[in-house]
C-alpha cells in the first residue's frame, strides 16, 4: 500500500490532510485525516449515506437542511438527491477543505458545490445554529466527528451535550430532526438528546468498512409537531 499526500494545510486546530492510498490492481482511494484523526475516505460512504436516507425518511416534507461537517461532500450528496430538499446548507469549520473541494483538488467537489440549492457556511457548527433563525430547518445532520467517543478535535464534546442539543432543537421546525452518526454505540448521547427532546432513538448499521464487519450508530430526536 503507498500513501501519496495531495494537499495539507495547518489550522489552529491542527493539520488537514488529503492523501490517495493506492494499492495495485485497485482504484486509488482519497482519504481525509483531521489532526492526525482518519475522517473518512472515497472506498467507504455507506455511513453518510444511511445518515442522510435515515434523516429523511424521517421528515414529511424536508425542504430545508442543515449538514453539519463537509467531509468529502458524501453526506450532502445524499441529501441532494432528494428532490424533496430546496435548501442545503452546509457548515464547515476549515476553509482549507471547502476550498479544495470547490477547486477540484477533491475531484467530484465543484460538481457538488455547484448545486444551486447548497450554501456553505464556514464555520463552528454551534456558531452557525445559534446564529440561525430560530424555527428554520427541516432537518439538522451532524457529521463532524466519528462520534462522542472518537472526536476529531477535543472542543467537540460539547456538540453532544444539552446546551449545543439545545441550540439545534431551536433552529428546527415544528416535526423537525436533529441525527447525529457515530462510530460505536453512544448512550449517553441518547440520554443527552431525550433531555433536549423528550426522546432519541438509536439505531445500529451493519457496515462492511475494509473488508472488516462493523457496526455504526444513528441517533435521532424529533422536535414534537405540536411545539
């Protein structure tokens, strides 16, 4: 296996790094590291796109969404096929990473970004949803870490506690969605967003990542139409 860096920036957070890992007789694989922390690659999506499908099978009418965290832009995707969806912003903290996916430095992200329905929005997720009119979104999906358990930066403990739940039950609709994807189960996330909510659910996906059976987690929680 070699591993060829295709682009690297230092932030106040850490670095940020894009690599290809090629192997013979396969397709080269893009891979996205945070700080020295795999985020995601191009060989394994199923866990963005079962956020997404998840999320939306939730919602009746899911015109308005929020994506929190870019990655490599599987997430939003996802959510853009849905014809259903007529707003898609997407709130991401490193400028570095919006820039090479509008650049082409990631290959299928100006394709992506060029959709006429998607905002981004760089910035602290949690700064973007305080900010936010309150009652606006449809749907709210976090993806900015591998889960409570596996942060990408430290500060991100906060995102999946009651002030943050909070600050996004705000920014939801009457019957809106707020999910969150994790790595490996995380009940006191459940328990954090059942205080916020009233109730959360989670639920396991079998995933084959590597050749290696795992199982990832969804957890959602719905503001109650009569709110």
């Amino acid at each position: 296996m070699e591993y060829v860096e295709i682009a690297r920036a230092e932030t106040e957070r850490g670095e940020l790094v894009l690599r290809e890992r090629r192997a013979e007789n396969a397709p080269a694989v893009l891979e996205l590291r945070a700080n020295g922390v795999f985020v995601m690659d191009t060989l394994e999506t199923s866990t963005e796109q079962a956020l997404a499908e998840a999320a939306l099978k939730e919602v009746e009418d899911p015109r308005a969404v929020v994506v929190g965290g870019l990655g490599l832009g599987f997430t939003m995707h996802e959510v853009l096929r849905d014809s259903r969806v007529e707003k898609c912003a997407v709130v991401e903290i490193e400028q570095a990473l919006v820039d090479w996916m509008r650049d082409g430095t990631v290959p299928h992200g100006p394709a992506l970004l060029a959709d006429e329905r998607v905002t981004v929005v760089v910035a602290d997720i949690a700064v973007a949803l305080a900010e936010a009119k309150p009652a606006s979104y449809d749907l709210v999906l976090l993806d900015v870490d591998n889960g409570p358990g596996y942060l990408v930066h430290d500060a991100n403990a906060a995102l999946y506690l009651a002030p943050f739940l909070t600050t996004a039950r705000a920014a939801l609709r009457p019957g809106g969605v707020l999910v969150i994807w994790s790595a490996a189960e995380a009940p006191e996330l459940q328990q954090e967003m059942s205080r916020v909510f009233g109730q959360a659910h989670g639920y396991g996906h079998d995933v084959l990542l590597q050749d290696r059976e795992e199982q990832y987690w969804l957890y959602t929680a719905r503001v109650p139409s009569d709110a």
